[in-house]
C-alpha cells in the first residue's frame, strides 16, 4: 500500500519507518530543505552547527530509545550521570543537585530529593511526596484527570507551600512546555514525574553526538529507502485534495520556488504537520466535524533558542543546566555535552528563551542583549571586571508556533491518529499518546499512526474499489 505522509519531522518520519517496515510504501513529503521539523539544524558560514531547540532524551523514553536499537545507532547516544542540576541564583555562579543513587525506582528518586538540602525544606519535601502519592499509585487516569487543573492549582489544592513552584517547578514547567506553572497543565509536570519517580532510569539524560538531521533523521531515511520508500524535500503540501465521498483523493505537492505542482495519488494519506500548519490545509468539507473543529483549541507556543560562541570555557558541567533565570529556561555548554560541537578551549551556550510570547517579535540583537545580562547572573565571575569573556558570535533561531501549548483542558482536544475519513490520518506530538509534546511523543505518535494504516489496509482497498466503481458507473 502506498502512503502518502506531509512532514518530515521524528512524528512523519517514525510513522514511515514503521510502514515500511510493515511492507507497505511510504512517500513523504517535507517543505523545508532540512529533515526534523522541530529537531532541525542547520550550518552557518564557518561550518557550525545551529538547532531548532535543545533536545534531550530521556532513559523514560522507550520508543525514541527502541527506534535507536532498531536503526543500530544507539551509541550516538552520549549518557550523562543521572543527575537534575540547577543554578542557584541567589549564589551566583554555584549548583544545586539532584543526584539519583544506583537503587531501584521510586527509592532512588526519593533519596534524590532527600538529600537535596539546597532547595526544599524538610517540611516542603514531605508535603510534596504525599501529594505524589495518588499519581503514582493510581497510574496514568488520574494523571490525565489533573488536566482541569494548572500546576499551580494542583500544589495548592495538595496543600504544597508555593515557594516549591519557584525553586524547582518553574525551571521544569519551562523545560518541558516552555510556559510557566500558572499555565501549564498539572498532566505534563505529573506525566514527567510519574515516569521519573516508577522507572529507575526515568530521568536520566542524553545528548546525541551531533546534529539531529544527520545523527538522527538521515538513518530513518536511509531505512525508508531501503523498503523502497522515499523522502523528498522541498516539497510542500499545498491542499487536500477529496473524493465526492470526502475521503482523499489527492495531495497538492510543491510550487516551492516556482516549481510545477503536482497531484500526488496513494492509498492512504497522513498529515504529519505541525497542528498550526494542518488547520490551515483542513478542507471546508471537514472542518465541522469534531476531531478538526477542536484543533482550534491547540496553539503552539513560541520559543526562541539562542547559540552563544565565546571565546574561553565558562563551565566544565558535562550536563543540561536548569537556569531558574526568570528569561532563560534551560542551557548546555555543547562544545561539552555533544562530541561533534567538541571544543577544549571555548565554549557554545545552547540556551533555550522562556517564555518567549513578549520577545518572539523583538530583534536579535535585544534578545541577545537581555540573555548576556541573565549570564552576568549566573555566571559574575566571566563577564564583570577585568578580562570578561567575550562573545564571538550568535545565532537565534525563533519558533513562533513550537509544540502546542498545554493548558488546562487540553488533553480532551487532542485527536487520535485514526480520524472520520476513510484513507485519512494523523501524527505528530499533538495526537493522542502519553507523552504528550516531546520528541517521544512525536515518534509514538508516528508508530501508533503506522498501526492504524495498517489494520486499515483492507477496509482503505475496500473503500478506494468501491468509490472507482462508482466512479465508472457514473
């Protein structure tokens, strides 16, 4: 069965992996020059590489971690020690840790948090453990039933002082959705923590060895092509093209830099599209059905990620760093963390700007200036007084619409891979699937849509034999 599939990030990409592996023919689609959607880069002018994001993977993410072994590049993976590591901004230029002991989950997460004295009192550590105690007891439903609830709502409702919002959660609450506590939704933060506190390797990190593009996305493709799929780019899904029925009868592909369109036939067709770009090449014909009608509710959330160059190292932290900077949410020094970016002599900041709703419209040159003064925060001792650090080089990279921004009530919005039309479906970290916006999530997202094609598959022939013979009766 041929698939036609719009998107080449990790959600389009595993959805054709995934087929191609089940014997069918996937062609996918993607607008941009570069694979990844999210996880994209590209190379500036000297050859360094600049990202659409920083991206971590976690031991809690089993079909990123399964995708690796099956493709054979699970040593690209760079594991660093199983630690949570945060900026104090109240001692400039000093860390506070979470180190989890080699002891089997929830101990190890628990003696993580006890043994931090830095961060939360005594008394603020007991009242957080009981408050976890319901999620991690009755599982997954009660974490989707918190959704209602803000991540500040829920402290409160739990009896949880505040003053643990602002030493560890909104670092957290900025990390995983790039919004604060009094926005995001209790499921997210109780999602991370559930999966962190029940698998023993749950929040431990890596770092790929590279560029994702290369690293990571080229042997996905490389895979499809090898089953006799393939992945074009520079191709843009234009329209949905649809049968009298109002199943699809053609994808729009191209136009891009004057070239031709074309009408691109399949047995099946997958939106693996942002949901920003897929609500505005949703048909008239589809747009009062329920599972598009709600995509109005989901918006992605702007994100900036900044890449700073300097001219000596400024850490030795082979870590992700939580910033706790009321501008900046979490950084890397990757001439580190990640082989290919190596440098013994300077460092390259990766940092990631959060919230970024009032700076996504300002210029390069502000953000730069407003994140070299949060630096000076954290760390005095290289840029005040004599010989400062100095900054060779910037690249910004703006998102104005990332992943989706989860609010409360979100979780109800989000459509399952399989939607009303016959031959239609969808992926992306958007989709129904537990965890939620990530890059886990998006390659969930793709498996269970490769899944749902393929019981499909009778019932698509089916419906393609039936709509053709009618067709030529008429």
């Amino acid at each position: 069965m041929r698939v036609a599939i719009a998107g080449a990030g990790l959600a389009g990409l595993s959805c054709a992996k995934y087929l191609a592996q089940a014997g069918h023919i996937p062609l996918v689609y993607e607008a941009r020059d570069v694979l990844g959607g999210k996880v994209a880069a590209w190379k500036d002018e000297d050859g360094d590489w600049y990202e659409t994001g920083l991206h971590i993977f976690f031991g809690a993410y089993p079909n990123m971690l399964q995708l690796f072994h099956e493709l054979g590049i699970e040593d690209r993976l760079q594991w660093k020690s199983h630690s949570m590591i945060f900026n104090q901004p109240e001692e400039p230029g000093t860390y506070s840790r979470f180190d989890f002991p080699d002891l089997p989950a929830p101990l190890n997460g628990v003696a993580a948090i006890l043994s931090n004295n830095d961060m939360l009192t005594w008394p603020e550590k007991v009242s957080f453990g009981l408050g976890l105690v319901p999620a991690m007891l009755r599982g997954q439903p009660y974490v989707e039933d918190c959704d209602q609830q803000s991540w500040t709502e829920w402290l409160r409702a739990h009896n949880i002082p505040e003053r643990v919002n602002d030493e560890v959660f909104i670092a957290m609450s900025k990390a995983l959705n790039f919004i604060g506590p009094n926005e995001i939704s209790s499921t997210v933060l109780l999602t991370a923590l559930n999966r962190f506190l029940q698998e023993k390797n749950g929040s431990k990190m890596a770092f790929l060895d590279g560029a994702p593009p290369e690293r990571l996305c080229e042997p996905i493709v490389e895979y499809i092509r090898s089953c006799g799929g393939e992945v074009y780019l520079e191709s843009p899904l234009r329209e949905i093209n649809l049968k009298p029925d109002g199943s699809v009868d053609s994808f729009t592909i191209g136009g891009k830099k004057g070239g031709e369109l074309k009408n691109i036939k399949a047995d099946a067709y997958v939106s693996a599209l942002p949901v920003d770009l897929f609500k505005l090449l949703v048909p008239n014909e589809w747009k009062e059905m329920e599972i598009f009608k709600k995509l109005k509710g989901l918006i992605g959330v702007p994100v900036i990620n900044i890449h700073l160059w300097f001219d000596r190292k400024l850490t030795d932290i082979d870590h992700l760093l939580f910033s706790r900077s009321p501008l900046l949410s979490v950084y890397a020094d990757m001439s580190i963390t990640c082989k290919e970016y190596e440098d013994p002599d300077k460092s390259m900041l990766e940092l990631v700007f959060a919230p970024a709703k009032d700076w996504i419209s300002r210029s390069d040159d502000d953000i730069i200036k407003a994140t070299m003064g949060e630096l000076e925060k954290l760390f005095p001792m290289h840029f005040l007084g004599e010989n400062q650090a100095k900054l060779r080089k910037y690249k910004v990279v703006k998102t104005p619409r990332s992943v989706y921004k989860a609010v409360p009530g979100c979780q109800q919005l989000r459509p399952s891979q399989r939607t009303p039309i016959s031959n239609f479906f969808l992926t992306g970290d958007y989709t129904m699937q537990r965890y939620l916006a990530s890059m886990e999530g998006a390659v969930l997202s793709g498996k269970l849509c490769s899944v749902a094609i393929d019981k499909s598959k009778d019932s698509i022939f089916q419906n393609n034999s039936e709509v053709e013979t009618s067709g030529a009766e008429l």
